[in-house]
C-alpha cells in the first residue's frame, strides 16, 4: 500500500484505523488534529536511554507508592475521537482499570515525548495542541536528548503552566501522580551526550 497523501480535508479517527487496517506490517503513522504524519523509525541511543530511564523511575514510584497507575513506553496507542488523534507517545501513564489485551487507551494523565531534530517541532507545536484537548491529561513532558533540557506543562485552572529546567538537581514535579524526578535521573546514561555534571 502506498503512504496515504496528505487530503485537503482532514482524516476522522475512523477513516484513519480503517486506512491502517491495510497498512504494511513495518510502517506507522500518527494522526495528529486529522492530519496523517508517517512515524520516524530508529531512534538514537539517547533516545532510548532517555525513555529507559523515565520508565523505570516512573514505575519504580508508582509501585512503591502502592499507586493503581501504570507506565507505558513507545508502542501503546493513544487515540482522541474528540480530536481526530492517534499517536503513540514515548512515555504513558494512565490510572484506569486494565484490560491486558487492550490495545489503546483514551485516557492518560501524563504524556512524554523526547525531541529529536526530526520530531521537535510536531512535539512541541502539533501534539502539545491535540493533547491539550484530552481531558484526563494533566501533565505533558518535552525532553531535549541532545542537552539537559526539560518543559513541563501542568493543566492550570485556566490555562497550561509552561516551566523549564536546566540543571542535574532540578526536581521536575508530577503533583497528578505524587511523583518527582530529578533531572539527574533523567539523563542518568547519557553523560557523555548532555556533559559530566
């Protein structure tokens, strides 16, 4: 099958899982506000390390906390019927019941992305839009992995918090789940990328 060409009208939820039913086995795409964008294969190892790290943290947290949420990294998929959304975000965490077969979820309380060159800007701008719109989401996470580099945006009463950090011992606070980390921790395996500190 060919890669879909971008319509003049945007895709419903619908019309895209229809289309991915006849997708090739070794490609995937993302519908972000009806618009279909093909998915980069082949992350760098920061990237990985990155996710690694955060998922093990997160987990770590929540299971020591006795917490009902879960953490979820790369190949679980998001879907929004209220946007037209279908992504698969590089960290998850949702605190609703569990069906193990299930396939996707519609109601996360914190979203993670790692920027890379090559998804920055849909991350920061496209996604950050369409996830705004997801009621249950509380928290969304930009992480550079070419520097020591972290937004947090926290659902506010009337508009999202935008707070940046910098440092190894900046302590980035998850207050929907009860959870800190450190952005020391964050970056743990990848020193030699963001520099000794």
């Amino acid at each position: 099958m060919d890669t879909p060409q971008r319509r003049l009208d945007r895709w419903s939820l619908h019309d895209f899982q229809e289309m991915e039913l006849n997708a090739p086995p070794n490609e995937k795409w993302e519908l972000i506000d009806g618009i279909i964008h093909k998915m980069m294969t082949g992350g760098s190892l920061a990237h990985n390390e990155i996710v690694v790290n955060l998922t093990v943290a997160l987990s770590n947290r929540l299971r020591a906390a006795k917490s009902p949420c879960r953490v979820y990294a790369e190949n679980v998929r998001l879907v929004s019927d209220r946007n037209d959304t279908s992504t698969y975000p590089d960290i998850a965490v949702r605190c609703g019941p569990r069906v193990l077969d299930q396939k996707e979820m519609t109601d996360p309380v914190l979203l993670v992305e790692v920027l890379s060159r090559s998804t920055g800007e849909k991350d920061r701008y496209d996604k950050a839009e369409a996830y705004f719109r997801i009621p249950s989401v509380q928290h969304y996470l930009l992480v550079a992995q070419d520097r020591m580099d972290v937004t947090v945006l926290a659902r506010g009463a009337a508009d999202w918090v935008r707070t940046r950090f910098h440092a190894p011992e900046d302590q980035v606070d998850i207050p929907s789940l009860g959870v800190s980390l450190t952005l020391a921790e964050i970056y743990e395996s990848v020193k030699e990328i963001v520099g000794p500190y």
